[in-house]
C-alpha cells in the first residue's frame, strides 16, 4: 500500500503530564519528569526494530549504501530520536505545566520527526524486514477496493493538506484543546492525529521522488501550509485573552505569567515551524531546478555526430515499441499466460509497491510504475529488455543486481513467466 508507515506503529497510547499526581510539574522535577509509557516505549522500540533489521538484510543482499542511502537511513534514525524526545523526555510532561512546551512537542512530531522519518523510505526497510508471505498478504490485503481506494484519496496531496490543516485547527479550538488538558484519552487522540496527519501529509509530498506529484505543487501546498501555520501562530501571539483557562495557575513558577506563555507559543508556532516549512519548500524547488541540469549535462556528454546518428535510430524504436503487445504474443515470447499473470501479481503482492495498469488497487509508489514496459529499452536500468531477462528479473532480482532494492517474494518460474506475459500486454 502505497509508499507510507502506519502512524499507530510510531504512536502508541501517551499518558497526561498532570496525571500521574495530579499536580503540574515543578521547575525542581524536571530533569526526574521522563515518562516511559509501556504503549509509547513498545511502538518506539518495534519501529526502530523493525527499521533496523530491515535495513541490515537490505545492505547484506545489496551493498551498504543501496536501496536506502546512508542519508536516508541517518535521516530516518534522527527522526525516531525526535519522536522519543517529544513522547518521553520532560518536554511531555511540561506540556502540562506550559503551553508553550506542550506546543514545542508538538512541533517536534509534526514538522520535524514526521518529515524525517517519511524521507528515510521506511516501507523498503518494512519490506525487507517481514517475511515473504508478509509481504504476499499485505501486497494482497492492501490491494483489496475497499482499502485501497480510500487509502489512495486520503494520499491524494490535496486531501492530504486539508486533513492536516483541519488536525492542526481543530485541536487548537479552546474546548478541544482544554479536553486534552482533563482526558488522557483526549489527549492521545491528538497527538495520534496530529502524528498521523503529519505523515500523510508530508508522504504525499516528499514521494514526489517516486513521480507521483510535480514539484511546483508540493511547493506550493508547503508554502500555503507555512501560512496557516504562521497565521494560528500569529493569533495566539498578540490576543489580548487567555485561549486556553487550565495554564491559568502553572506557569508562575516558570517564571511566565499565562499570557506570555501563550505568547511563547505563539511565537514557536509562528516563527520556527514556519521556517521548517518554508526550508522545506525550498529544498524542493531546489531539486526540481536540478533536473534540467542533469538531464543537459548527461546529453553534453555524448559526441554530437553520435547524437545525429542516434536520434532517429532511437525515435524509431520508441515509436515502433510504443504499442502493448496482444495476449498472444505476450504468450508466445514469454511460455507464460496473461491471465495467470494477473493473479499471480496479486498472490505475491507486487501492488504493496507497484503502480500496475488493470490491477484494481495497484497505485503503490515504492517502486516504478510498470505500465508500458514492453516500450523500455531496460529493465531495472541494468538489463536490456527481452523476455528472458524480464523472466530472470522477476524470478530472482537479487541473482542479476545484487545492488537492487528489489526483494525476493519466492516466486516460482512459472509464475515470474506469467508476470512477465501481463506486463508485456500493458500500454
């Protein structure tokens, strides 16, 4: 299921910082205030866990460094630390006691942990860290109609934005926000959506490295996000009124009077997480500036007469291979069947990382989308494209590019022959 990692994986039930005694917490307890929920500490540990050993068979079938980069899974590992700090460290239970810390940790899981953990690819690691028939089942679960299409309008980045905009102006509405202060259970609940919503928000922007958004879109759904960010930031800074009544009598001994509390938080609302959005859009309208210049410096690499010799050679075979091939002929070339194929890619699961033309529920982005593949002059990039290497490429990828991401779900020759006869007929 599409390219992004359960959110109730990473957040498991929190406790309230005021209820373990009743009481705020005191300047004298801070350093002693760590909070370590069974719920919370589980979810972390499984997350990092299952992170990890994922990632160890990856680098031992791959190579260090291949499938995820070593940024990627640096990035990934600060993430988790941030996530730890905002769930387990004082800074959770002094959110009882001011509101601005409690809007620092919230920060903390929306704008810093939730985009690092998205960038440093979890679903390959997941992938590489359950077993085959996992793999199967959640490829077959997830391509189920009534899961995958509303999973697939959730990712959608318009809904995406909305959901987490609603999230974020919802929970900051007085009586909302007053009920996470009196009800542990409350409180959970906005944390989980503001985590959730943080990911799905951020997953629908940052697989743009998997094609699925234009990058002036992510940026401008950043950009519009920094607003309203900046903009409930900037009322909670200059009211003249107390939003939120139960800070009335904790923040003294901090040395704050609850207006400047809240002002404070305003102001971390407003200032440093608007930043973190605006830093982020601009970190993609930086790679989409880059394209150009990768694609001119790999042309100006080639020899100009080889370019005139080449170009209607390569036009040529593009047009001619641009048609799918019949069911036929597909048949014919590969010793596989079509039909077979079709159910074939369901029982092992290829939709929990493809987007497959005319399998209901394959819009997945973790890996390349298959449709006209009959057209493409490689497969994987490694391979010239003929129906042997095609068969090889989906019985065993690791035997042909140990450097693949690509893990080995156990098919059968017959079945890799039958895949490849389906893919063969896609436009």
């Amino acid at each position: 299921m599409g390219n992004i990692q359960s959110p109730d994986m990473l957040l498991a039930p929190a406790a309230h910082a005021m209820a373990h005694d009743g009481q705020a917490l005191a300047p004298h307890d801070l350093w002693s205030a760590w909070t370590f929920e069974p719920g919370v500490i589980i979810g972390l540990a499984v997350t990092a866990g299952l992170y990890s050993f994922g990632l160890v068979r990856l680098w031992q079938a791959a190579g260090v460094g291949r499938g995820i980069r070593r940024w990627e899974a640096a990035i990934f590992g600060v993430g988790w630390l941030l996530l730890a700090l905002a769930l387990i460290s004082p800074i959770h239970r002094l959110g009882g006691a001011l509101f601005s810390a409690h809007m620092a940790q919230h920060e903390l899981l929306m704008v810093a942990a939730a985009p690092l953990l998205v960038l440093g690819r979890p679903i390959v690691a997941v992938l590489w860290g359950v077993p085959v028939s996992w793999r199967r089942n959640a490829g077959a679960f997830s391509s189920l109609s009534w899961i995958q299409r509303p999973w697939d309008r959730l990712t959608q980045p318009a809904a995406a934005w909305s959901i987490h905009a609603v999230a974020i102006w919802l929970w900051h509405v007085p009586a909302l926000f007053q009920a996470t202060l009196e009800s542990e259970l409350i409180h959970v609940t906005q944390h989980l959506s503001f985590l959730g919503s943080a990911l799905l928000f951020w997953w629908s922007l940052l697989r743009v490295r998997e094609g699925r958004l234009g990058r002036p879109a992510a940026v401008l759904y950043l950009f519009t996000t920094a607003v309203h960010t900046s903009l409930l930031g900037v009322l909670l800074t200059f009211s003249g009124s107390l939003w939120y009544s139960l800070y009335d009598s904790t923040t003294a001994p901090w040395g704050l009077t609850p207006l400047e509390d809240q002002q404070l938080a305003g102001l971390i609302m407003w200032i440093p997480a608007g930043i973190a959005y605006l830093i982020a859009a601009l970190a993609v309208t930086a790679s989409w500036l880059r394209e150009p210049r990768r694609k001119l410096a790999l042309v100006g690499r080639l020899n100009p007469g080889l370019l005139l010799l080449l170009g209607p050679i390569l036009t040529f075979t593009a047009c001619k291979r641009s048609t799918a091939m019949s069911d036929a002929a597909a048949a014919q070339i590969t010793g596989g069947n079509p039909a077979r194929g079709e159910v074939a890619i369901r029982l092992y699961g290829c939709p929990a990382c493809h987007t497959i033309p005319g399998i209901p529920g394959a819009r997945a982005t973790v890996g390349p989308e298959l449709a006209g593949i009959s057209g493409r002059p490689y497969i994987a990039g490694v391979l010239t494209n003929t129906p042997t290497n095609l068969i090889r490429w989906i019985h065993h990828p690791q035997q042909v590019d140990p450097l693949t991401a690509m893990p080995d779900v156990g098919l059968t020759e017959p079945a890799a022959r039958d895949i490849a006869s389906y893919l063969y007929t896609l436009k």
